[in-house]
C-alpha cells in the first residue's frame, strides 16, 4: 500500500485530534510516522485519487488540524510516496533542510496575489501616457481611419505600450508587498496573469499586508488584482518526501 502524506512536523509536535481522517472513500485514518527530530502525517494512499472537492478539503481540512498545534510544511495535495519507509527515509536524510524549514515557517503563512489588465482601462492609460499614440490615432482619425498599414502600425505600437505596462505594474506589484513578507515566490507564468506571486507573511502582520494590498487595488484601476490566502506556505517548503500524483522525474 503506497502512503499519501499531508505535511511535516517536528516529532514533538503535539498528537493529532483522535478520529482525524483523510482523504480516500470511505476517509482514511490518518497517523504519523516518526523520524528522529521529525515526523510525517499519512494515511494510506486510495486507489483512483483524483482532485475532487471532497477530497480537497480533506487535505485541506488534516493540514488545518495538524497546523492548529504548531508548525506543519504542507504537502500539495496528491503527493504520495511507495511506502512508509521512503517517508522516513527521506525525513532522515534531509532532517537538517526540514527542521530549518520548520523554523522558518513557523507561525507565518502564505498569500498568493495574482494581476491582470483591465483592457479598455489600460488602454485608456497608455495612450494618455504617450502624445506618440494620441498624435498617430488623431491623425488616423483625421483621415477617415487610415490606411491599413498606418492602422497596423497604431495596433503594433499600442501591443508594445500595454506589453511594457504588463511589465511595469509587475515590478510594481512586487515593489511595494515584497517589504511586508518574509519571502516571495513567482508562480509560473499562466495566460492572463501579468503577477503570479506568492508572499510568505507573519500571521500577525497579516492585516497589514493585506491592507496594503487592497490600497494597490485602489489606487491602480486598470489592474484586477486577485488576494487568495491565508493558505499553507506550499511554495516556500521546496521538494518534499513524495511527488504529486502523475508527477514525473
């Protein structure tokens, strides 16, 4: 039976409510398996996984009660490993990454902010910004709408415009949280998304962080800017003792 695991903590951290379950139908018990200075929480691995909301929460819902008690390094959901023995085996083998890691996450959590344009409102912008695209539009304008290729020549320049903009409110993005965390790390790059950050916060400047986002939101409104958290720190536990379900290399 393969192991499907839910985080790391320390082994001291205190017992897991009795009764708690996973994921898997009917729910599987959950239990821990220690290693030294450190310990996993498991369950077995169901056959058939699959990313349902039943089973999301499940994870979600082990993850909760382990970290009400103290630190615990979020596994993604999915992440299960041959046996019990290749947990431990690698808990061993990397106890000194996972107790700094314990350290450093400890008693902070996670806010992914993601952005996007508005369309019209961007592009309301950049043509206020640069007398360059405003003379050329007036000129087409003038002339009944242009040639073809001088209305080519408009769209080009106003793609470059908004392409430079999708860069600049990144970095500006970025700018002002990145001093209100303790960390940050990019997502990867998704179709509509100019941001895809995360930001490792303390729990207690959390209304702080999120207080000075919503200003951003405010005071950017050609921006649709997206706060989702608070979360597990998932992206700032780097490898853990398994790979996602469907996971290669």
């Amino acid at each position: 039976m393969s192991t499907y695991v839910y985080g790391i903590v320390a082994s001291s951290h205190p017992d897991l409510p009795d009764g708690l379950v996973g994921v898997g139908q009917p729910p599987l018990p959950v239990r821990v398996l220690k290693e030294g200075a450190l310990a996993a929480v498991v369950s077995d691995a169901p056959e058939g996984l699959r990313p349902k909301r039943r089973e999301l929460l499940a994870h979600q819902t082990v993850l909760a009660e382990a970290g009400a008690e103290g630190c615990v390094l979020p596994m993604r959901f999915g992440s299960v490993a041959p046996d019990d023995s290749s947990v431990t085996g690698v808990l061993a083998e990397r106890t000194e990454h996972y107790e700094e890691r314990l350290r450093a996450l400890d008693n902070k959590v996670e806010y992914n902010i993601k952005a996007s344009h508005v369309e019209e409102a961007v592009l309301h912008l950049v043509m206020a910004e640069s007398p360059e695209l405003r003379s050329l539009a007036e000129a087409n304008r003038k002339a009944g709408g242009g040639s073809h290729d001088q209305r080519l020549q408009l769209g080009e320049m106003v793609a470059a415009a908004v392409k430079a903009k999708e860069a600049e409110d990144a970095a500006d993005v970025q700018q002002n949280l990145q001093p209100l965390a303790a960390a940050t790390s990019v997502g990867p790059e998704s179709t509509g998304w100019l941001v895809n950050v995360s930001f490792l916060v303390d729990r207690d400047s959390a209304a702080g962080f999120l207080e000075a986002a919503e200003e951003l939101r405010k005071g950017r409104p050609h921006l649709e800017l997206r706060i989702n958290g608070p979360l597990p720190p998932y992206s700032f536990v780097e490898p853990g003792p398994a790979e996602p379900a469907g996971s290669t290399g």
